[in-house]
C-alpha cells in the first residue's frame, strides 16, 4: 500500500513543506514589508492517569502485534511498476513518466517501507515512504521524504473494505506563499496485480482542489 505514498509526493512536495499538527485557517500575507511574528496556539495538556503494571504491559503487547491490518499491507510487498499522469494544473495537458517502486515489510511486519525511483519534469527523482496502520489510533499512518524536499509528509486515513480503497488526508504548505493546504490521496487495489493511486491537491492560481496525479501499478512477476 505504499506505492500510492510515493507517487503522490512527486507532486505534493515539489509544491510545498509538509507537515502536521498546524491550524488551516492561518495564512500567511504577502506584503513588502516584514511578516507578523508567529503565534502558537498551546494545545491544553491531557492530565496523566495512573494505571497499574499488568494493565500497562496488556496494552502495550496490543499496541506492538502486528495483525490483520498489517497483513493486509504486506500483501503489496514486492516491485512494481509505474505508469504516472500529472497535471501541473487544473487546466493544464497530462504529462505521464514510468517509474519503479519495492515495496517490503520491516520491523517484524509492523511497517511497510517503500522506496521510489522515476522522474519529475525530466530531473531524477526518489523518494521513500514508511507506512503503518496504527493499533491505538485505527487508523493508517503514513510518512514520505523525498529529494525535491526538506520536509516529512505526514498523512493518515481508513480503510474501506467495501470499495477496496483507503483515503489517507495531510496538510502541505506551499512555501512560495507561506499558505497551508489540505492534501488527499485514494489508493485503490484493483486486484492482487494492479493498484491505482491518486492525489489531490491545490491549483497553484486559485487553491482549488483537483486531481494532479494518478500512478497505475503493475506487479513485475
């Protein structure tokens, strides 16, 4: 399920640093003259419950085995193989580039580590991603560094059994602008062979939302 992770990146942080944990409605203004000086919004501290050694360990040994959701990522280790259309905007033609992407299962199959090479607007391009599904949250995590950026990607999302997809959710900022923006990526398995990831992110001239890119995947046998 990384294959998906990586693809989207090639656009997302070759628009923007990512991150977590910031507020969307801050925007940053562009003026000649020097910015306000940054403001923190200091989230309330949780109060710590106390809680006895059996139970500590009982949770622990849950959070730490893998199971099914973990299996369900191993099921997209190996190599496949990359057929990527991006739209640099809204209304702009397709560009389409070939990629190669291994995925595998680290950490006794508690993560999935995917490494990508392929190329973005005719310059070499790699990136890695580490994905997880995480016990205590119910939820898929994932994490994407690239060399088109200095910042981590951090996204996450659930699985839908029912449309055999996952949508994973971030937020980006453009460093151009200073404005953060929400990210999206669907990532379908179309069966044990073939996967197709899409991500969507902002029109650079309006902020729209819109799909700019899709990675079909083929399983190299």
């Amino acid at each position: 399920m990384k294959q998906r992770m990586i693809a989207f990146t090639v656009a997302a942080m070759a628009f923007g640093a990512c991150n977590s944990g910031t507020n969307p409605d801050e925007k940053a203004v562009t003026t000649d003259s020097a910015p306000p000086p940054a403001t923190t919004t200091v989230p309330e501290k949780k109060a710590w419950v106390a809680v006895d050694s059996a139970t500590e360990m009982k949770a622990w040994m849950e959070y730490s085995t893998p199971g099914e959701a973990q299996k369900k990522l191993a099921k997209s280790d190996g190599s496949w193989a990359g057929q990527t259309t991006m739209w640099m905007s809204k209304d702009a033609p397709p560009a389409t580039s070939s990629s190669m992407m291994v995925n595998k299962m680290i950490l006794g199959g508690r993560y999935q580590q995917s490494s990508f090479k392929g190329d973005f607007m005719g310059m070499p391009f790699e990136g890695m991603a580490i994905t997880a599904y995480d016990n205590y949250k119910k939820k898929y995590v994932s994490t994407w560094i690239d060399n088109m950026g200095t910042g981590i990607m951090k996204m996450e999302g659930d699985w839908d059994e029912a449309s055999k997809s996952m949508v994973l959710t971030g937020k980006c900022t453009n460093p151009a602008n200073g404005v953060e923006y929400d990210m999206k990526e669907v990532y379908k398995i179309v069966d044990e062979n073939n996967e197709v990831m899409e991500m969507y992110g902002p029109d650079s001239k309006t902020g729209e939302q819109y799909k700019t890119m899709e990675i079909k995947l083929t399983r190299k046998k």
